[in-house]
C-alpha cells in the first residue's frame, strides 16, 4: 500500500489562536498539502473550481483528503466528491451538528469514507444508522495557547465568556444568577464587560473561581429558522476543555455525551436547569479544596487527552489506516428537496460576490444551477442581499430599519 498524501480542502489559513485554527496550523505544519477552497472559488467559479481539485488529485499523487468547511456552506456538488471517492478517500471534519446536522451534514457525508464530529456524538449514531463511517474526534487544543498560570489569585467568583444574546437560554441563566445575588461577571459579544483579547480570557479562566459554559444552541440561523426543536437541543462546546486546559473549574450546562469527555463531579461539573446552577454555584463557592481538587483533575484529564500536537498526528494515523483497509463501493446519494433549495439558495449568495467582482462568467454558471433546479429560499435571499449591501453601510441600513419599524406602525393602525 502507497504512503499517505494527504490534502485538506478548507476554506482559509488561519492568523489567530482559536480553537480549529490551532489544529489546522498543526496540520499545516506536516508539511500536508493544503487548498483554499474560497479564494479557488473566487478565482475560478463553479466549474473550473471543481476542475481544479480533480486536476490537483491526479497531478500530486493525492489518495485522500480531509474536507473541513464551515456548516452553513454549500460549495460544492455532492457527485463531485463521490466521483473522487472512486479514486482516493475521503474524510470530512463537521462541526455544530446539532444545528446543520438535518439540513446539510448528513447529506455530503452520504459522499464520504468516514465523517469525523467535533461537537456531537448523536450525529456519530445517526450516520452509522444509514451505514456511514463516523468517529468523534475533540483533541484540538494546545497548552501553549490555553496555560494554567500559576500564583495568580482567584479573585471573580462566578463568570462567564461568550455571546449573551442570540444563544438559548443564556440571558436567562445570568440574569436568574443577578436576581440571586451571585456576583457574576461576563465577558464577549453584547456582555456587560464586552469583549476581552485572547490574552485576558485566559487570565479571566485562570482568576476565576467558578466558570460558566452554556450548551445552548444559536437562537437562530439562515438554515434553521423553522426548526424550533432546537431550542431543546444542547450540544458540547470548546468552552469545557479551554477552560480546564488552564486548570480552571468547570460548571457546565449538560449536554449529551460530555460524561464521555470528563468525569462528572470529579474532573467538572454540570448543571441541569437554573436551579441546579445556583444551588451548585453557593455549593462550590463555599467548598474551595473540593473546587480545587476537581480542577486539578480536569486540568490533568485535559492536558492527557485533548492537548492537539498529540492528537492531530493520531487522527491523521486513523484517516491512513481506514484508507489501507477501504473497498470502494458505489454510494447511493439521495438529496431531498430541503438540502436541495439550500444547494441552490446558495448561488444566490455566489452570485452576489461574483457581481460585486465584475465576474459575469462566473455569475451565469451558479445561474445556470439556480435555473435547473429552481428552489429558492427567499428569506435566506433577503439576508444575503443584508449582508452583502447593507451591513458594510450600518447607517443606511439603519435608515432603512427605522423606516421599516414606522411602515409596520402605521399598517398596524
């Protein structure tokens, strides 16, 4: 069997310390072959981008590759992946699952050899139900980026870093905590702190007794607008292992499957409903060694298990080993009117850009698509429009909210 050469497909090099960006810079650092799908899209449109990936395969030897995209995109065909499954394999990174698992996930891994989840382990059962390959896979973190810094008093009993708004249950949480008399301080997007550097949330893990992880998912999003389950649905966050990572204590809002990832009420702990959160808070603010003893453990749970530079190369070793073993068989794709509106919704959005570039020729070819298919989510059409030409002038687009508002009053009148 030929060795490992091994490309990832994803969408950008990454500049900043977060999360995924760590494991794909250690993965960039194997001296592994990469492609900048956006910036190939940009160049070459619909067609010759695909063009591109086959041509790239057979002229450097590629006999698998590692698909990492974000979870609202739809780039791609589904058959072309399919088409190159035939010839080398093929493994795609999901992440948020609990959200575009329905709608978009599991209808391109029907053109994988193995699909690998970073936030979920329901979705590793659902894909096994209608015979895909899946695992689950959560060592992206680096000590160098998250440290545990030592001596440095703990100071903020209770906190919290992320977005408040637009997230289940999270307002909700902090102001039952507030109305309790619980001193807790929160910082990101919309908080009252707002926004902290990369720097300052590692010390703010580090000072505080008790930090806060919510599960919650997005309140909303373009291709989740109708599914209100989901406001039942927790999912695990990168959140639990950065803070532990810094030997921070961990009170974290359940999701499935974290027992599997920590021990409860020895490495972290978790919290069912806003009364258990406050009955948990007073606990642990009041039984410091315990607090402390559970920390430790996390901290050494995390730097065992989770620390990326040991688990990229054991991931890349499981992409091999499943190549050597892999029987090509011919997979049966079936796409349903949902995926297949969002598919062709999405050249919506292409189109734009590519307006907006002067690259007509490219425009027509996601026309042509739009054209075949003719499914079209105008709400998320209305969006685009927003983001595209709107948001970058915040002024008039407030102008224009304003005039709206009024419009709506006096229709109610």
């Amino acid at each position: 069997m030929d060795k490992l050469k091994l490309l990832l497909l994803n969408s950008h090099i990454p500049k900043d310390p977060l999360v995924d960006d760590n494991c794909i810079e250690l993965l960039l650092s194997m001296d592994i072959p990469h492609l900048d799908y956006t910036k190939l899209y940009h160049n070459y449109g619909f067609d010759g981008v695909h063009n591109y990936i086959r041509e790239y395969v057979k002229k450097n030897g590629i006999n698998a590759i590692l698909y990492w995209s974000y979870p609202w995109e739809f780039y791609f065909d589904v058959h072309l992946f399919e088409e190159l499954r035939k010839e080398i394999f093929l493994a795609m990174m999901t992440g948020d699952t609990a959200c575009f698992y329905e709608v978009r996930d599991q209808y391109y891994a029907q053109a994988m050899d193995l699909v690998i989840h970073s936030t979920d382990f329901i979705a590793l059962f659902k894909l096994r139900e209608i015979g895909i390959d899946s695992i689950t896979y959560f060592g992206y973190f680096d000590p160098n980026l998250f440290p545990k810094i030592e001596n440095l008093p703990k100071n903020i009993d209770v906190s919290f870093i992320g977005q408040i708004t637009d997230k289940i249950g999270r307002s909700t949480y902090i102001n039952y905590l507030l109305e309790n008399n619980i001193n807790v301080e929160t910082f990101g997007l919309r908080s009252s702190r707002g926004r902290v550097s990369h720097k300052d949330k590692i010390e703010i893990f580090n000072r505080t007794k008790i930090n806060l992880n919510f599960s919650g998912l997005a309140e909303t999003s373009n291709l989740t607008k109708n599914y209100s389950i989901h406001k039942r649905k927790r999912q695990i966050n990168g959140r639990t292992f950065e803070i532990a990572m810094c030997g921070g204590f961990v009170l974290c809002e359940y999701a499935y499957g974290i027992e599997n990832l920590f021990e409860i009420g020895k490495e972290i702990d978790v919290f069912y409903d806003k009364e258990d959160l406050l009955k948990k808070i007073k606990y642990y603010l009041e039984h410091e060694e315990e607090r402390a003893a559970i920390a430790r453990r996390g901290y050494e749970r995390a730097i065992k298990d989770y620390d990326a530079k040991l688990n990229v190369p054991q991931l890349i070793a499981t992409i091999d080993e499943r190549r050597k073993k892999k029987t090509y068989k011919p997979s049966e794709i079936y796409l349903d009117e949902e995926f297949m509106r969002n598919y062709t919704t999405y050249r919506v959005l292409l189109i734009i850009k590519f307006i907006k570039a002067g690259k007509w020729k490219f425009a027509y070819e996601e026309l042509k698509i739009i054209l075949k298919y003719r499914k079209l989510d105008w709400w998320q059409i209305r969006i685009f429009f927003i983001e595209e030409f709107l948001n970058p002038f915040p002024k008039i687009k407030s102008v224009l909210k304003t005039i709206l508002e009024r419009n709506k009053i006096r229709s109610k009148k």
